[in-house]
C-alpha cells in the first residue's frame, strides 16, 4: 500500500481565509503531524482487523478476525508522502468463507491531512471549543480543494484516484495532536462503482518508559466502504505499542 488512505454540524460561514486562531491551531497540528510522522516510524505494535460483510440493512451477514505484527515505514521520495505497512500474520481467521472481503490500508494515518505538506491543499474552519468525553477539545472541519494534490489515493489495477476527503477533526488544543478525525467523500465515484468511503480514526496517548515525550498514535480506525450492491466494515485495532529507536534524516521539497 503506498500513500496514506491517507462529520460536521457548522455554519459554512466558517469556511474561507483562515482567521488568525486558525492559522496558529494549524501551524501547531501540523506540528504535532510531523513528530507523529517521527514517532510512528519508531515503533511497532499488534494490529487487529475485524472484517465485517454487511446486508443492504446494515446488519453483519459474515465476520472474521486477523491479527498481525504491524509496523509501518513513512518515506519521503521526491515530493510525495509514502506509507508502507509490514504485517506478520499473528493469527489467522479460523475458517473462511467464499466472501469476498475488504482489504483496507494506510487509514491509520488519516490525521496526514493536517500535514504542512497537504494543508495547501484543504480549507478549514474556524476552531470550535467542544467538550468530548470530558476533555476540552478543539472541532475543525475540512474538506478538500479539488485538483490539489490529496494525501489519499485509491488503486484499482494500474490507476490511482486521488480521494477528495472532507469531514472533521477533534484537536487538543494545548499540543495540537489530533484526538479523532472523521471524513468522507466530498462526491461518490460511482463512475467506477464506488458510492462511499467513510473513515473514523481514533489516537490515543501511549507512553514508553524509553522515551518520556507524549506519544499520541493511532488505537481505532473504522472504515466503511459501500458500492451499489456490497457493503462491508473493517476495524482496525491498535495495541501492545513497543519503541525502537531510529535515526532517520530525510528531506522533501514543500509544496509553493
């Protein structure tokens, strides 16, 4: 897999030239996207996919679960963003159906849309204060320009359709490290039998005793994918975090 593949209730006012509140929380965040970049390429954990087949209703018709080592390698080759994922299979599922099932990868670094490298690409709203699960949070929607350059593709066969992302994100306001971010298709690709991908992922703050820095890194990503015909749910959980250390020095030409 190569390249990260890689919900909304304010007033479109919101959208437009930045205000200064936002373009400091945007210069924080991607921030806190460039040390997640750093400290995600340091460490490996135990990824479980629950792969789920669903009914036109929505009810789960076929389920099976696979774990794996994961470690994901981020790269900087020439003026792209790269991410390949390593999984070792851990467990495997118990019986397998003739179903065809949803292979989904790179969701884990969704939040890769606050990039400095992508954020040219994307508008964004006014912060809004927001209280989730008890924590004071920031809410900041964003939707894609069309025709830049995206930090998600879709491959089918030989082709890459770059995904117009839109939705939203939770943001700590203190550090800038995204909490949650939520997003969907700004329009179907029906054209080539895809109606709509929905994505959710969670971060959690992981500590290692080998490195007292706060470490915020992907623990759900849930992703829905639905076609005229097929519908189906795949999750991905993260645990078991190990650190490693790394020196790694790259450079990559930002976008004008």
């Amino acid at each position: 897999m190569r390249r990260a593949f890689v919900l909304l209730l304010v007033s479109l006012a919101a959208w437009g030239a930045p205000s200064l509140p936002t373009v400091e929380l945007l210069r924080r965040t991607g921030a806190s996207v460039e040390d997640f970049w750093a400290q995600f390429s340091a460490v490996n954990c135990v990824e479980t996919v629950d792969q789920e087949k669903l009914d036109s209703g929505g009810k789960v018709v076929y389920r099976q679960q696979s774990q794996f080592d994961y470690l994901a390698v981020l790269q900087l080759t020439g003026t792209d963003l790269l991410v390949d994922e390593s999984r070792i299979p851990i467990a495997e599922p118990k019986s397998k159906k003739s179903i065809s099932m949803m292979l989904t990868r790179g969701f884990s670094t969704l939040e890769f849309i606050f990039h400095p490298f992508f954020q040219s690409g994307f508008e964004y709203s006014a912060p809004e204060p927001v209280q989730v699960e008890g924590k004071e949070l920031l809410q900041v929607k964003f939707r894609h320009v069309p025709g830049a350059r995206s930090p998600s593709v879709l491959r089918l066969g030989s082709r890459e359709y770059p995904l117009d992302w839109q939705g939203t994100a939770w943001i700590e306001p203190a550090t800038g490290a995204i909490v949650r971010i939520s997003a969907g298709l700004m329009s179907s690709l029906e054209d080539i039998g895809l109606k709509a991908i929905n994505a959710d992922v969670r971060y959690s703050r992981v500590d290692f005793t080998s490195d007292p820095r706060d470490h915020w890194l992907p623990s759900v990503a849930t992703i829905d994918v639905e076609t005229p015909h097929q519908r189906w749910r795949n999750t991905h959980t993260f645990t078991k975090y190990r650190h490693f250390s790394v020196d790694v020095k790259s450079e990559i030409d930002r976008p004008k």
